[in-house]
C-alpha cells in the first residue's frame, strides 16, 4: 500500500483525543476540501507490504495500543487496508479508522471504532457522504462534522437529528476548522469559525454532540507535521 507516514503521537481529535497512538498514514484522497492541512497526503509517499507496516507499528509501539489508519482517504486502498485492519486487531492493537465517508465502509472489521467525517457545505466537499454508510455504524463508531460557517453548523445539526445520529453512534462531533496555513500560535486565532461561537449555539440548541478541538494543534506549531 502507498503510505505517506508512520508515526507516534497523541491522538488529536474524537474521544480518544489525548491518548498516545500510532498514526498509519495512507497517501491519496478523492476529495479536496477547502480547509484540508493534509494535502501534502496527496501525492508521493511509498510502497510499503502489511507486514513492514506492522513492524513499524511493532516498533513504535510494542506493548500494544491505538492504531490509527488514516490519510488522505484510507478506504481508497480498500483491498490492503482491510487486511492491514484485521492483522492489527489480530496482533491486540485497537484500531481507529478515519475516513472521509465518501468511500463504502461495510467491508471495515466489525472491531475497528470507525471515525466518520460528514462533509458540510462550506468544505466544498457537500453531499459526499455515502448514506449507504449509515447502515455501516456501529454504537462504538463515531461521526465527525469539521464547520467553518455558521451553515456548516445548521447543516450538521439538521443532519443529526434527521438521522438520529446520537441514537447510533459511541459520539457525535462538532469540530471547528482550522486555516491551512496556520502556523505560530497555538492557540483558537487559527479556527475558521471561533470555538466559543460553536459552543454557544450547542448550548442554546441543546445540541446530542461533543464539541472537539484538534488536540495536537494546541500542543504543537500548527503547520508542525507527524505530530
Ligand atoms: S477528505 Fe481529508 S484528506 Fe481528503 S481533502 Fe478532505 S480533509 Fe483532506
């Protein structure tokens, strides 16, 4: 499989956020959204077998642990990454998934927590979630909706409740979007749309979901990579 990087940090984002994790990053994704600091995922990276992508993992992290398979758009490389999956969870590791949800998810483990991205409208990337995918959550996976206007929001809590969303899944997530070119402080100048807004109209709607900063760009230069 094409992979653009390996390696250990804190889990930045969902419930997990906060735990170290090994980050398997796989190269290439479908989609362009406007606010993506992962674009240097695009392209590049190199060919690694399951077998020297778990002896990194080994590596990095060999007493066990979270692995997160992500990118770029992970399921793109659907006829490698599953096995990969698989062979993880075999070898004790738990296993994070994030995905775009563009791509079908129903031949993911049944044990892997699925971290599943809802595109709103202001990504660019609208109407790219595959509805089919809802029939593929489970009560550990969680849905992630990344807002950078106020639409965004109405977009996602409208999809929430139409959906019943919070019913089905382990958490339902509002994250702000972050510039691409941030970099310097680390703190919430750099969110598209402020953190206390998000959390003001949660608030007042009542909203079934869970505000999420990105941990890591709190922690690390925003613009810093593999951390
Ligand atoms: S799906 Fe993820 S990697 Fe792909 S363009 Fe959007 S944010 Fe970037």
């Amino acid at each position: 499989m094409q992979i653009t990087e390996i390696y250990k940090s804190l889990q930045g984002e969902s419930t997990y956020a906060g735990l170290p994790c090994v980050f398997v990053r796989l190269t290439g994704c479908n989609l362009r959204c406007s606010w993506c600091d992962s674009e240097y995922t695009f392209y590049g990276g190199r060919k690694l077998g399951l077998e020297q992508v778990v002896d990194e993992v080994k590596r990095l992290s060999p007493e066990g642990g979270f692995v997160e398979i992500t990118g770029g758009e992970p399921m793109l490389q659907e006829r490698e990454v599953v096995p990969l999956m698989q062979r993880l969870l075999e070898e004790g590791y738990r296993v994070l998934l994030e995905t775009s949800g563009e791509r079908p998810l129903e031949r993911v483990p049944a044990s892997v927590i699925k971290i599943v991205d809802v595109k709103c409208p202001d990504s660019g990337e609208a109407g790219t979630f595959r509805m089919e995918n809802l029939q593929a959550l489970s009560p550990s996976d969680e849905v992630k909706f990344v807002l950078s206007t106020k639409a965004d929001y109405e977009f996602a809590v409208d999809f929430v409740s139409q959906h019943q969303l919070a019913t089905r899944v382990n958490a339902v997530l509002f994250s702000p979007a972050f510039r691409k070119d941030a970099t310097g402080a680390r703190d919430s100048s750099h969110c598209l749309i402020d953190p206390q807004q998000i959390a003001e109209w949660m608030i007042a709607d009542n909203v079934p979901a869970r505000l999420g900063l990105q941990l890591h760009k709190f922690i690390w230069d925003p613009a810093v990579k593999g951390v």
